[in-house]
C-alpha cells in the first residue's frame, strides 16, 4: 500500500530509534521524507541507512532561530508539507533535588519549547489537508521517580495536541501524539549509567510491563504513520499508549 505517495513529510529526531523506523515506514510508503538531527555526524550515518532521496537536515531542536531556519528550508526544498512528525527528544533524568535551572531549561526547550515554536514557523507551509504527529511519553501518566521534568514537557506535548487540533482543524490540520513506554532505542544508552547500571535499570522496567519486554520503535511506527495517514482522518487530538500495558498497573 502506498499511502504516501508524493506526501512531503518532516521527521525530527529521525536519525535514531522511533524517528529512522518512521522514516523507513513513510518511504516504503511512497513519502518523500526529511529527517533532522542535531549533529552532522548522525545525519549522514541515518541517511546512509536509508534512501538516496532523503533529505537530511542538521537543526537544533533548542533554538527558536533554527526552528525558523528549518521552515525555510523545507519551503526551499519540499514547497510545501503533508506531515509533520515532532519526534526530537531528550530524555534527562535527576532526583527533584539535583535538578538545575540550565537542565530545566535545556530540557523544556528541545521536548516542549522547540516544538511550538517549529509547528508555528511551519504554519504556512501545511496542506490541506495534513497532519503532525507528536512523540510523548507514558511519562506524562505516572509518577516515575527521576522523571518529574522530562515527564512535564511530555504532558506539555499532549496538552498542545489537544488544543492546538482545535485552533488549527479548520485549516485542515489534523493533530494527534503517541505516548510510548519504554522502547528498545539508543536513548536508554544516553543516561550516562555504567553497563552494569544500565541493564539493571531496563531488567526494573521491564518488569514493571505485563508483556514482559520493551516495545520495538518498528511498533510505534505503524502507530505514527496510521495518525498520519488518511486512515485517521476522522482522528484528531487522540493519544495512543503503547506500552505493553504499563500504565494500566
């Protein structure tokens, strides 16, 4: 099935994990696909796991500048956009205590401030009619120690889903987020934990999923590209958890 032919499609954070395998999905699917990523370095290494005719875009998910920047490129590039997926994500955890104001702002401004920012300088750009997938978190549902802030942009990103579908509907855009739990992707490397750390943190989550695993990014994929595909149409401002049955414990 081709769904997404001739579909001119943004991927932030695409480089990795849940935002490659999106990628991967659209293009099977017809898309023409732009990934961002915040270092050259990661860019080329996703774009050589991936088509020849995909863009890739090097932007920093921070700064409001580049989020205006980036427009003017996929203006320059695509003239125009179909989807829009908000995958860019940093995930930084601290006990309540330890948390600094430059973490706290460093980590609002990629997951929540970024995003605003980005779908707003994008404004003009979107057909009629498109659609924007954001990536939130099961986070934003329960109280996960270490994860008050992280999981506070995430609630953010619902938020805005559910208000922003009700300001932008009528210019036929639709809105709608995935919250996934924990996912088998590079990010659970990025804690800074020791080997030993790390896997006994992943043996602690996993035990806490009734399906006893970790989600595969190739899983919450099919749930990005079916919001931003016209089998949803009739789909706006909806959350999908994906997480084994986490959140129902």
């Amino acid at each position: 099935m081709q769904r997404f032919t001739d579909k001119r499609i943004l991927i932030t954070g695409g480089t990795s994990g849940i935002g490659l395998e999106s990628a991967r999905q659209f293009i099977a699917e017809g898309g023409r696909v732009a990934i961002t990523g915040s270092r050259p370095e990661t860019v080329d290494k996703a774009l050589s796991q991936l088509s020849d005719h995909v863009l890739g875009l090097v932007s920093n998910s921070a700064d409001v500048n580049a989020q205006r920047d980036l427009a003017t490129r996929i203006q320059s590039e695509f003239g125009g956009l179909d989807v829009l997926v908000v995958n860019a994500g940093v995930a930084e955890l601290h006990p309540f205590e330890n948390w600094s104001e430059e973490a706290y702002d460093r980590v609002f401004a990629i997951n929540l401030k970024g995003p605003f920012f980005l779908i707003q300088s994008l404004l003009p750009l979107f057909a009629n009619p498109s659609s924007i997938v954001f990536t939130a978190s099961v986070n934003a549902h329960i109280g996960m120690p270490t994860t008050s802030v992280y999981g506070a942009t995430k609630a953010g990103l619902l938020s805005l889903a559910r208000t922003l579908s009700g300001e932008l509907i009528a210019r036929g855009i639709r809105i709608n987020a995935v919250s996934p739990g924990p996912i088998a992707t590079p990010l659970h490397d990025k804690f800074g934990l020791s080997d030993a750390a790390s896997a006994a943190m992943k043996e602690a989550l996993s035990s806490q999923i009734p399906v006893k695993r970790f989600g595969t990014p190739a899983e919450v994929a099919k749930a990005i590209v079916y919001f931003a595909s016209d089998d949803s149409a009739f789909t706006v401002g909806s959350e999908l958890i994906i997480d084994g049955g986490m959140t129902t414990l």
